[in-house]
C-alpha cells in the first residue's frame, strides 16, 4: 500500500498555566460565528474552561467527536473532595448532555482547527491565550494511502443506504461466483 | 438589531415581586454609552434629591459596560450604583469577575432593584427565565460562601453570583458585594443591597452578543493584544514592579512591595515606616506568599494575572484581591504576612470593603489608646494586635456593641463618639476613608483629584501621567519617546519641563492650566473606561495602557455602529461627567466639601490651592462654587439639568 504524508494538527494544553479567563472561548465562538465575528457566545464554542476556581480547577477541553449514542458507563470524578456530576470532564458531544452543542438547535459542535481559507497562521483560541496555556503545532506523519478507501467505503455506504446491506452482499456474492465461474 | 448591549434592563421591584423585561431607547447609548453614563442617567431621571440611601425609592442597579462581553480582553466590570450610605452621593463601585458578561449573555445590560423584600431573598436569572427565591437558609452565610451553596443547589457550575455577607445584611456602610475575586467595595453598596434584603443575584447566559463590525473590531484587538504581550514581555523600566506591569498593582504576581510598605502610611494612616523593606522581610513574605498563593488568576476575558487562589493552612480557598494582600496587615502594624491571609478570609466573607475597613479598625485603636474609647468598649477584646483586629472586625460585622457605631464608618462614627473622637477622623474625604498616604509637597495633580472626582477614592482617579518627576533628563526623554497613548504632543513638554525640584516643581508647576489640562484627560479615560466597563489597568489606571484616547473610538465604533471619533467620545463622557456632579450638587455637594484631607501634604499652599480648584472650574465649564454652566450644560443637550439646578436654586437664573 501506497505511504503518504499526513499533517496532524495538535494543541497542546498546559492546564497548570491556566488563569480562567476564557478569551478561549470568545474567540472560538467569534471565529465560527455567522458571518464571521459577527457575534459572541460562549456557549457556542468549541472550547470550554471547566472552572471549578475555590477548588484549583481550570481545565480547558476542546469539543471531540460528536456520539449519537452514549456510553456503555458513566465516569465519575471526585477531586478534592469534591464529587462532579457524571462525564464531567468528558470532550464529546453526546445525547447525554447538553457541553458542545449549539443552544438553539442542538446540533453537536467539534473543534475544526479554525480551518480557514486563506488559513490562519494558528486556531483563534491559541492566538488570544497570551499565557500559553494553549500551544499549536503541526507535524508530518507518514500513513498508508487510505484516500481511496475512504472513498469506497462512502460509495458503498450510500449503496447500503439505498438498497440495504442483505441485497448488497448477496449482489457482491453473485458478482464474485461469476467470475470464479 | 442593537450591537454590543442587548438593549434590555431587567426591573424588579422587590417590595411587590414584580419583574419586569424592559427594552432601552437606542438613544441612549449615543448619549451616555452604557455602564456608569447610562446608570447615572436612570438616577437622574428617577431618583429625586430628597431620596436616602435606606428609603425604598433609592435604585440599586448593577450594570454591565458596553463592551461587556465583546472579544475585548479585559471588558468585564460589573458597576453597582446606588445612593451610599456613606457620603449620601451617588456611589458606584466596581468589580472584575465573571458577572457581567454572563448577564449580558442572558440578555440585559442592568439589573434595576427598587423597592425592599419583606424577607431575604436571592435573584436567579437564567436567559428569560427570571426567579426570586426565597433565602432565609443563606442568612448569616458569608460572601463566598453564598456563591458556593447557590452554584450548588441550582447545579451549574457556570452560574455567576454577587452576593453579600453578614456586613451587607447587617447594613455596614462600608459593606461590599462579592463576586469571583471581585468586589464591589467603595460606598456601600452592599448596605443598601442587605437593606432591600436581598442576598445574592445569580446569573446564566446562553445567547449571542451582537457585534456591528466583527472583522473591523479584531482588527484593532490584534494590535491591541500584540501590546499587551510587549508590555507583558518588557515591564518599564525604572519604574517600581508593581506598577511596571498591566493590570492593577501586581501584589499577587510580585513579593517586592517596598514601595507601597514605606510609601505608604501605616497604622489609622499615620506613620510611613522608611526603612521597612529589610532582607528578612522580604525573605518572609516571599516564602509566606509562595505558600499562600496556589495559582495567579484572572478576570473574565483578561490574561493578566492580578488575583490568586489563596490556599493557606487552616484557611479554607478564597480568592484575593491585590491591595488587600497590605492594607488589613498595615493598619493593624502586623509585620507577618500569615495575619493578611487570615483576616482578608473573614472580611471577605463578612463582605466589607478592604480598604475602608481596616482604616475603621485602626481609628477605634487610637481612640481606646487615647482613652476616648474605655476598657468597657473592649470587652472581652484581645490585647495582641491581631487578635484585636480580628475582634473589632467581628463587631463591625455583627454590630456589636462598638461595633455599631464603627460599622457606620471613620467619619458618622467619630460623630456619634464624640469626646473629640473627631480629631482622629483625620483621613476622609467626603465621609469616605481616602487612601492612607501622607506625604511632603503638596501636588498639584493630585491635589485636584483628591479634591473633585467623583469616585473620592484617589487610587480609582489617577493612572496614565507619573506620579513623580524623572530626575534624569535622558529618563524622561526616553520615556516620552514611545508615549502613544498622549491625547497631544504638548503633554510630552509637560512631563519634560517637571522638575523633582526648583521652579518647575510641586506645587507650582504643573501650573493650575496644565494640572486642569492632565487632570481632565486621566478622568476622560475613568469614564470612559467606566461606562464601557473596561478594567483600568489595562486602561485609565496604568502607566502606557493598550487602550487610549487614539484606539477607544474605533473599538467602541466597530462594536456598536456608533461613529466616534476621539473628540465626540470626550463629548460624549463628558455629558455624563457634568450629569453626575450636577446630580451630587443636588444632593448637597459643595466647593466647601471639595479638598483632600488636612495632613495629606505637610506643606500646604491655601492660595495656590484655591487658585488650582477655580482654574480647574473653570477649565470643565463650572462656575466658581463647581456648578455647571447653563452653557456648559446645553452645551451636552443637558439644557433639563440646568432647569432643575436653576428651579432649585442652585444655579442663579442667567449665572454663568
């Protein structure tokens, strides 16, 4: 299989240099805000500073993929002393809370790296974090050509959406004796 | 659409239980912005002179900035307006914190209570969702406290609260309102606040803030923010630490505090202990700070670092401020920074300003040393200094005993003792305790600040100009050379030609003429800051600010679709400004009430000094007693304030 090179984007969090004070997400919400910076709500960004600030909690976690089912378990934190309510500290958009999903219409929200044309020079949120609590960097890997794959996979899904999965397999499994025959 | 407010104040009459959702005149905001010039202007319209602070009529309104909530870093005060206590004039502490953009969020600029509860109650604003609760199980609970078990029993983490403690309820007139590390403190707001028996407003929001020109706005933010981490990454040189920096006084950032502990005045503001800052000293208060101090935070939307999570021994967390780290420590003449981080826990939970409280601590002291007040006063009271103080606090709070007459403050309290307790009320300006500071020369600037703002309290007033000449030439060369923030280039010759000494000296120059010229700028940029509700020390309370006369009009311009330039923005808080001192003559503010204290300065100049306040009169467009011009006056399209000053007599009919 072919290699390619991959850019993977990561930010770094330095929760210990953390003050609080959620320029994150007012710059996250401006940026994707439509048009954009034509508005500001914390409650529609993608990054979120858990605060809890008598307890020494200041944990900024970026939205992760959205779930349309929740999981299996619950997980629960106590930090000293303290009992949070269950995946508190959790990045997904999931059906069992209201953290990463647009207050009007529900719809999940992911964090997309401010990906922009022309780019930025970094995601929003790093730019206004003059503290450095959030550090943006890229780097290239080497992965295995799954472009094509993807695509298939796309094809075939809409084939399934279309017909089904039995009639789809039973048309692979005809397709396949014809050609042993 | 309206852009950067929501353009509605919530109403709620806590005698009926009514509340109301109102929408604002869009006017308004191109008369007085928002915060402070849109606060003052609601108790203009509605709080007539006769109103006392205790009466149902006198509103308390907690008010957002306009640029609340915008990407502007550091735009977060909340301003609290009421009649004080106190001083009987308009009052407006502030506070940083994390309250006001949430209410904005909701969606409203004010929170307007009128009225008295007839039993304690607490506010919880959820978007429209808008409650009073009942609060008899928070009675007694401290400040912070109070925060907590809301934030509990309505299970939001995210919920932001203001409320009061045993100082508010017990209406303390030097009781605050406690938020976050936030405290609106000066004036008693937090009397008036226990007085309408209400214990706390809880705020949640959800929804979009409006901006008119989102791109423009960034655009200036990334200059802005490219300042900010210069300054951030180069402190000014020669200039004390604490004030080198952005942000208010960097006491929590920095151990070296020579500057305030020997410039300053310890004890009931009297004696300023030179050579205090010795090795020792500072080997215990660094190591006592490092272990006091968890973490530096911040403000909403701020990445300077002025407060800290305070996490000391036996002390359960609470959140401090930067001056009180000195002022509990210095009034009581306690040495050991471990005393600081124990009483600032229980004044903030009393909910009592820290800067007027320990000066009140300070003056019973004296007086019960010079025997006015008697060994029966201090029963039972401790005789070690910090034991004392920590005694006198509870009785304040409570309104104990002696402890009732000095929960009124330095000045109603030396009134009501009497047997020449007077004598020792020796540092208030206005019925307020004024920052504790006793120097040499009479200055010249500072003297007109002392004399006429509004806000009384001295460090709320000054910031952009030095507070000393630079002996060296080349110093004030180099000084002036990047100076952007200037609103002309004359001030730099200003600051050129002051001399520590000979002719261009204090008290003579500044000369009357320039002191007024740099006097009105530095408080063009309070109100301004005020009604925007910016925090000072990234603006009018610091030493080359990112925010200035050249960069303000196009932030307020882009956020609010106003068009502003330099000019009309001065206009435009002046309005404001003029508003405000016609609304405190009405309440009886006169010339003769307008001087800093008598010890202030060692050499005084009475000539010179009356010379400085009528040129300065005159320089705003007042007349020789401070009242408002008819010309000034319509000249602001405040033609119905010169009416009510005439109707009342206080302004002459034709008097100019």
């Amino acid at each position: 299989m072919a290699k390619i090179n991959k850019t993977i984007k990561t930010i770094t969090v330095d929760a210990d240099k953390c003050n609080g004070c959620r320029a994150c997400e007012i710059a996250c919400s401006s940026f994707h805000a439509e048009p954009k910076y034509s508005s500001v709500n914390p409650a529609r960004a993608r990054i979120h500073v858990i605060t809890d600030r008598l307890r020494g909690i200041w944990l900024p976690i970026f939205a992760g993929e959205y779930t349309p089912a929740e999981c299996m378990g619950r997980n629960k934190y106590i930090i000293n002393g303290k009992e949070y309510d269950e995946c508190y500290f959790c990045r997904a958009s999931c059906p069992s809370r209201d953290r990463f999903k647009e207050p009007d219409s529900g719809l999940p929200l992911k964090c997309d790296m401010c990906e922009d044309d022309p780019p930025l020079e970094e995601p929003l949120c790093v730019q206004v974090c003059l503290n450095d609590v959030l550090t943006y960097a890229e780097r290239e890997e080497e992965v295995d050509e799954d472009t094509v794959l993807d695509d298939a996979e796309i094809a075939l899904q809409s084939l399934i959406d279309e017909y089904g999965m039995d009639v789809l397999l039973d048309t692979v499994n005809r397709m396949l004796q014809k050609e042993v025959e | 659409m309206r852009y950067a407010e929501t353009g509605y104040n919530l109403e709620i009459d806590l005698s009926t239980g009514n509340i109301e959702r109102v929408e604002t005149d869009p006017r308004l905001m191109e008369l007085f912005l928002g915060g402070l010039g849109t606060n003052v202007k609601i108790h203009w319209d509605r709080v007539p002179p006769e109103t006392q602070a205790y009466d149902p009529e006198n509103l308390l309104i907690f008010s957002t900035g306009l640029l609340c909530g915008t990407p502007m870093h550091s735009a977060n005060r909340t301003l609290i307006s009421c009649i004080s206590p106190q001083t009987n004039l308009l009052a407006y502490p502030m506070m940083g914190g994390f309250w006001s953009p949430e209410l904005k969020h909701a969606g409203y600029d004010k929170v307007i209570f009128r009225g008295k509860s007839p039993k304690l109650v607490y506010i919880y604003i959820n978007n429209d969702k808008v409650e009073i609760r009942d609060a008899t199980h928070l009675k007694g609970k401290g400040a912070i406290e109070t925060q907590e078990i809301i934030r509990e029993e309505l299970g939001d983490l995210q919920i932001q609260v203001s409320a009061i403690g045993l100082g508010g309820e017990n209406r303390c007139a030097v009781a605050s309102i406690e938020q976050s590390r936030g405290s609106c403190s000066r004036g008693g707001a937090g009397a008036v606040m226990g007085d309408k028996n209400l214990k706390a407003v809880a705020v949640r929001g959800t929804k979009d803030i409006y901006m008119a020109d989102g791109v423009k706005f960034w655009e200036v933010m990334d200059e802005v923010r490219a300042f900010i981490r210069h300054r951030n990454e180069n402190p000014l040189p020669g200039i004390m630490p604490i004030l080198a920096g952005l942000g208010s006084p960097q006491s929590m950032l920095h151990i070296d505090e020579q500057w305030h502990t020997e410039s300053f005045a310890w004890g009931n503001a009297r004696v300023r202990r030179r050579n205090f800052w010795t090795k020792e000293i500072e080997k215990s208060w660094g190591e006592s700070q490092t272990e006091a101090i968890e973490r530096l935070i911040s403000c909403y939307n701020c990445t300077q670092q002025c407060g800290a999570l305070i996490s000391y021994r036996d002390v359960p967390n609470y959140l401090m401020k930067c001056f009180s780290k000195l002022t509990y420590g210095m009034a009581a003449y306690v040495d050991d920074l471990d005393f600081t981080w124990r009483i600032c826990k229980r004044a903030f939970e009393y909910g009592l300003d820290s800067f007027s409280t320990p000066q009140i601590l300070a003056f019973a002291v004296e007086l019960y040393e010079a025997g006015i007040l008697t060994d029966e006063d201090f029963k039972g009271c401790p005789t070690d200094k910090e034991g004392r103080f920590f005694w006198l606090l509870d009785r304040v709070a409570h309104r104990e005993g002696i402890g009732d007459l000095l929960a009124d403050g330095t000045y109603w309290a030396a009134k009501r003792i009497g047997k020449g307790a007077e004598q020792y009320d020796h540092n208030t300006t206005k019925k307020h305790e004024q920052m504790i500071i006793k120097l040499g020369m009479l200055d010249p600037l500072y003297y007109l600040m002392y004399s006429t703002n509004e806000k009384i309290s001295i460090p709320q007033v000054e910031g952009n100009w030095p507070q000393a000449p630079f002996p060296r030439m080349e110093d004030r060369e180099a000084f002036v050379e990047d100076w952007v923030q200037l609103p002309h280039e004359r001030f730099k010759k200003y600051f050129l030609d002051w001399e520590p000494r000979g002719e261009f000296s204090n008290p003579h120059y500044p000369t009357p003429e320039i002191a007024s010229e740099i006097v009105d700028w530095m408080e063009t940029l309070h109100n301004i800051d005020d009604a925007i509700g910016l925090c000072a020390g990234v603006g009018s309370f610091c030493l080359k600010p990112p925010y200035h006369i050249h960069n303000y009009p196009k932030l307020i311009s882009a956020a609010t679709g106003l068009d502003l330039d330099e000019d009309s923005l001065t206009h435009t808080v002046n309005r404001s400004r003029n508003l405000h001192r016609a609304y405190n003559i009405l309440r009886g503010l006169k010339r003769e009430d307008e001087k800093p204290p008598e010890d202030h300065w060692r050499r005084r100049f009475p000539e010179l000094e009356k010379e400085l306040l009528t040129t300065y009169y005159k320089f705003k467009g007042w007349n020789e007693e401070g009242v408002p011009t008819r010309e000034r006056l319509e000249g602001l399209d405040l033609p119905y304030v010169a009416d009510e000053l005439e109707k009342r007599g206080v302004l002459k009919n034709g008097q100019d």
